[in-house]
C-alpha cells in the first residue's frame, strides 16, 4: 500500500505548491486584486477534499485503476489551475 500513501504525498505537495504560488503572487504584486488569488486557493482546497476523498473510498474493484485515475485527475486539475494562476 506504498502507492496510496505516495498518492496521498503527490496531492498533499503538489496543491501546496500551488497554494504557495499564490501566496507568492500576492506578495509580489501588492497592486493586484487579492481577490482573484484568494478563489483560486478556495478553488485548491475544494480539489484537494476531493482527491483525497477518492483515495480513502473503500468500495473500489481495480485498486490501481482506481489510483490511476485519480493521479491523472490530480495532474489535470493541477495544470487547470496552474493556468488561473498564470493568467492573473
């Protein structure tokens, strides 16, 4: 079950990182609108209950499927989010 709990580090690091971007924006540009920054981390947050939702579930058939799945899921929604931050 090392994949699990390297799944659940990959999701943990990379939505931190993300959030940490944000935090480094704000910093960065005093000017900006906050506001902007601040959803994209409710937006991160929101993600990061659903993932790690998904990999607790317990009725699951194909476990590496499943965790596959999941670990595409968190590189796209990743890269979404990633190009919010850079279009701000």
């Amino acid at each position: 079950m090392a994949s699990v709990k390297n799944l659940k580090k990959d999701i943990n690091y990379t939505l931190g990182d993300i959030i940490d971007i944000c935090g480094v924006y704000t910093q960065l540009n005093a000017d900006a609108d906050r506001a902007k920054a601040d959803e994209i981390v409710d937006e991160v947050i929101v993600v990061f209950d659903e993932l790690i939702a998904k990999v607790n579930a317990k009725n699951v058939d194909n476990k590496k499927a499943h965790f596959t799945a999941i670990s595409k899921e968190l590189e796209e929604k990743a890269n979404g989010l990633i190009t919010k931050i850079n279009a701000l």
